[in-house]
C-alpha cells in the first residue's frame, strides 16, 4: 500500500505541482529554505493534520492536495473492511485498484475532505492515514523524554494496545464505582436525617391515606349534605309543580290541552299532529315527577355523617396548609415521598456499593497486570533490537535498556511507570537517555527506536523528517544504509541534509525555490544521473561545485550502490535483529539473573 503520486495546488509555496512516487528508498534534499518539508505538511494535511487558512497560497483563495495510494489487494485485510464498511472500497473489475485521498482547505481556514470520490470526515482521514503512512519527524527524540510517549512506544511494539484499552476502561469504572461509594458514605449523615424525615412525613400522610379523586368526592358529599334541606324542598316544589293534588300540576293541564285539541282534530289535521307531540311528552314528565317525588321523600338529615365528612376534610385541609399544597395534590405527594424514601434507601446501600468497588478494583487489577506481563515480555526483544541498530549507527559498545517500575499508585494506564535508559558500555549501569546522551546520539537512539517500531506496523508507507539531525560522517552513512535497506520491504521517504543518507536512496527528489516578482515558489523535480552527482556535491561542499566535490560524489554514490547490494558495512537489517516478544520471553528463563524487568 505505497504512495504513488500527489498533486498540490497554491499550497504554501507551491502553485502546482505533480509528481509520481516510486518503492523503496526516496529522498527529497535541497538547500535550507527551500521547503523541503513541504512535501511532508502536505501528506500530514491530507492524512488528517489540523488545517489552517495560513497554508493556501498568497493570492489564492483555495489549497487543495491530492494523494493516490495503492489499495489494499487482499478483501480480508483489516484496512480492506474498514474502507467496505465505510462503502470506500476500490471497483472490484479495476485491475490495478488506488486509494485517492482529497482535502482543500480556503482562505478561512474551512476544510473539505474525500476518499475515493465520497465526501469523508477529517476524522476518518486521521484513521485511514495510521493505516498507510507512518511520519517520524525530525525533532522525534524530545518525545523519547516523555512517559506517556515512551509508554506507548513499548506498548506499540508489544502489541499491547487493546489491553492497554481494555486496562484504561477498567480503571475509569472504578473510579466511577469509588466515586458512588465515598459519595455515600460523606453524604451518609446528610441521607439520615432525610430519611428520618420522610419517615416521619410518611407517617402522618399514612395515618389519613389520602386516595386520587377522594378529595373531590369529599367536597361534592360535604356540599350535598350542608344543603340537604334546601335540596329536599326544592325536589318537592318541582314535584308538586308537575303532579299537584289539587289539580293544578303541569301533568294535569297537558292532558287538558289534549283532550282540547282532539275535540277539533278532524277539522284542522294539524291539531292530531299536536296531541301526539303533547301525548309523547307525558310519560317523560310522569317518570320525573315520582323520581321528584321519591327523592324528597326519601332524603334524610344524618347530622353523624356529616360530622364525619366535615371532620376528614378538616385533616385533609390540615396537612394540605401544613406542606403548602392544594388538597387535591396530597396523593401525589404522598406517592413522591415514598420514591424519595426508597432511592435514600437504594442509595444508601453501602454494603452494596463496597462491593461493587472492589469488584470493579479487581477487574482493573487483572488487567493492569495482564497489561504489565506484556511490556515486561516484549521489553528484552526491543531492548535487544534497538541496541544491534545503535551499534550499526556508530554507538558501539552502547546498550539499550528499558526500566519498568511500579508505581505506587495505579493509574489508567496501568501499574508500570516505563523509562528508556542508554548504557555507554555492556558493563556499564544503564541511565536516563537525558542524562547520559548527547543530541545527535538522541537522534540516532530515536531512529533505531522508530524502526524497530515501524517494522511492526501495518504502514506501507515510513516518512523520516529529518531524523538524521546532529550526525555525520560514517554514522551518516550507515544511517543511510539502513534505511536504504528498510526500504526493501517498505516504501521509505526520508527529508535530510546529509549527503550519505541522499547517496543511498534509489529514489533522489530534489526541492528548489525561486524567488520572482510575485513571490517565491517551490518546485519538486526528480533527478538522477549527472544532475545526482551535482546535487550530492552541493550537499557534500556547497554550491561551487569542483571537480573534487563531483568526484567524492560520484564515489559515495558508488561505495553506497556497492554495500547495500553486498550487505555490507552495518549490522544486519533490524528485521532480522529483532526478536519477538515470544522469543525473549522463553529466553528470559536462561537470563534472569540482572534482568531489570525481572
């Protein structure tokens, strides 16, 4: 999955530019200021980097960068169901199938961004790039003083980071399940006298009961009952006005005007019409005299059960005025009270809460320790690998030693506090990197580091940004060598300055700069043959370029053409130096003794 070919456009100091990418070892040199770099902004860009409205062109409104990468063959490879499960995958009939990667950022600073033609997030480019490129860059020895990043360098090379995952979820629900328990117990107190509350509130409602729509029916019998006599005279007033003994009901002057307009019916038809309407209406009004008539005579006066009434709304109003609510709300409140009381009661748990926080520390434990057991396996194989390749780049007699301690407090990242140390001998003690190296062996030191690393990685793609800062001479060459030879089983890319490491790529890309009226600009050429020669001369003694510079050009090109094809003048290639986890492992038993990961 190697780069193929990018194409820029008004980015920084290149109006447009295209160019092709071949396999194995490439370098891109030029003089200083040249923009050698720029190249390798415009990867990082397009691989998901933070974008900025300072990377457009002067003059343009619009920087765009396109980079087209070999599409993985194989439909099982992780990398190919990603890109199926984000619908990216290359046309299955494309006999030679790419990965085109897009992103143009304007004059604001807004971004855009695609794969293959779909419209991507700048967060599925960030993804997809750990997949096809792995960036060094030229200041990547500083990090080697921090923890977190000497911590994941060891667990990179272990292969440790999904248990260095799991190790972190684990202490987060810990920490989470620590947090419930002391929340509990400073609030215990707190939560007592609530409850002691609620409790005593419960008990008061509790004694009157109060029942959803009670209150309503209450007031509705209360108000019947104080008006009872009212009720039973006016039932008895309707009554007699509708069937009076006297003769002078509604019921008795209806059945009058009906015999009246029967007399007449056969005269004036509308008068039958009439009598029927004034027929239909009687048996209605009779059924609601004898009702009238049943109701006051039936009703009674019960002054104890008005008395009763009168004494449960009392309560009701009582205890409503007391927690200043509406009577009618009483049931609700009834009901809150008996949630609140038992979430005290749930959350009060204590016991339970103790044992969830020690079974949420032991599952952290295991992992952390699951976690611990993989750096200790791995760190004597990276030790060992990262030491042959010190030796190859000039630091003979040097050793590489990782130092794990526990710490005495565990954190998310599990028990081990991990340090890189240098040895200036074998016999030597093994100290900090910051106290015993000086830059340019802390460049090497980070070389051999990323190479041991990237090897175990699934980039197709290894960029050194200048990573060869602070070395000369044979160390240069050598440094050359190897990732001359790196670039065999992987496409290289190395931005540098020195000569050595130029003259033993099999690719040369050549930055130049021009300054004009409407400003400067960079341009990249690839170069080989004499124009080569010419720019490893310039590298080796500057831009007078003699007939002696042209030569020890020619020469270094050839002794570097000569020993990678022979294999000779470094140590082994790292992949065979290295060895596995696995390996150091069943080796620790012979070794155990002075072993510091022991």
């Amino acid at each position: 999955m190697a780069l193929r070919r990018m194409a820029l456009r008004d980015f920084v100091l290149v109006q447009a530019l295209e160019i092709d990418f071949q396999s194995g070892f490439t370098v891109l040199s030029g003089e200083t200021g040249a923009g050698k770099s720029i190249l390798i902004d415009a990867m990082q860009l397009v691989l998901g980097a933070r974008a900025e409205s300072g990377l457009v062109r002067a003059g343009a409104q619009r920087a765009e960068i396109v980079a087209e990468f070999d599409a993985p063959t194989a439909p099982d490879s992780p990398l190919a169901q990603w890109l199926h499960a984000q619908g990216w995958e290359a046309d299955p009939t494309d006999a030679d199938p790419t990965l085109l990667l897009r992103r143009t950022v304007d004059v604001h600073g807004k971004s855009r961004a695609w794969i293959n033609g779909s419209v991507a997030t700048i967060g599925q480019l960030g993804e997809l790039g750990q997949w096809l490129v792995d960036i060094h860059g030229q200041h990547a020895w500083q990090s080697l003083m921090r923890p977190a990043t000497v911590r994941a360098l060891l667990d990179g090379y272990a292969s440790a980071q999904p248990q260095a995952q799991a190790t972190g979820q684990a202490w987060q629900r810990w920490r989470d399940a620590l947090a419930a328990l002391e929340q509990a117990q400073a609030n215990a107190e707190h939560m007592q006298q609530d409850r002691e509350r609620l409790q005593w509130q419960l008990e008061e409602i509790g004694r009157l009961a109060p029942q959803a729509g009670e209150w309503a029916q209450l007031d509705q019998q209360h108000t019947r009952l104080a008006h009872m006599q009212d009720l039973q005279r006016a039932a008895s007033h309707a009554w007699q006005a509708l069937d009076a003994d006297e003769g002078g009901g509604a019921l008795r002057a209806l059945t009058q005007a009906g015999h009246i307009l029967a007399e007449h019916r056969n005269i004036e038809p509308q008068f039958a019409e009439w009598e029927n309407a004034l027929a239909a209406l009687a048996d209605p009004l009779q059924d609601i005299a004898r009702a009238l008539r049943d109701y006051a005579q039936a009703q009674e006066w019960d002054p104890a059960e008005f008395a009763q009434l009168d004494e449960r709304m009392g309560q009701w109003l009582a205890l409503a005025r007391r927690h200043r609510q509406p009577p009618e709300a009483l049931p609700e409140l009834w009901a809150q009270w008996r949630a609140q009381l038992a979430a005290l009661d749930a959350g009060a748990d204590i016991p339970a809460l103790m044992q969830a926080e020690q079974a949420a520390r032991a599952q952290y434990q295991a992992a952390a320790q699951a976690l611990s057991a993989q750096r200790r396996a791995a760190a004597p194989a990276l030790e060992a690998a990262v030491t042959t390749l010190m030796h190859s780049l000039g630091m003979s007699g040097s050793r590489f030693a990782i130092a794990l301690h526990t710490l005495e407090q565990p954190q998310a990242h599990g028990l081990d506090e991990v340090e890189f140390l240098i040895a200036s001998s074998h016999s030597g003690a093994a100290r900090p990197l910051a106290k015993v190296a000086s830059g340019g062996e802390l460049s090497r030191i980070s070389l051999a580091i990323a190479v041991c690393t990237s090897q175990l990685g699934h980039a197709g793609t290894l960029v050194f940004d200048e990573v060869d800062t602070g070395i000369g001479g044979a160390v240069a060459h050598s440094v050359g060598l190897l990732m001359g030879r790196l670039g065999r089983d992987r496409q290289v890319l190395a931005v540098t300055h020195l000569p050595q490491v130029a003259a033993c790529a099999n690719g040369h890309l050549l930055v130049q700069k021009t300054v004009a009226q409407q400003g400067a600009s960079s341009a990249v050429q690839p170069i080989e043959g004499q124009a080569r020669v010419a720019e490893i001369a310039r590298m080796l003694g500057g831009d007078a370029l003699t007939p002696t510079t042209l030569a020890h050009a020619q020469e270094m090109l050839a002794r570097a053409a000569q020993a990678l094809q022979a294999g000779t003048d470094t140590a082994p290639a790292p992949a065979a130096a290295a060895q596995t986890p696995q390996a150091a492992k069943a080796g620790k038993k012979k070794t155990a003794k002075g072993n510091p990961h022991a």
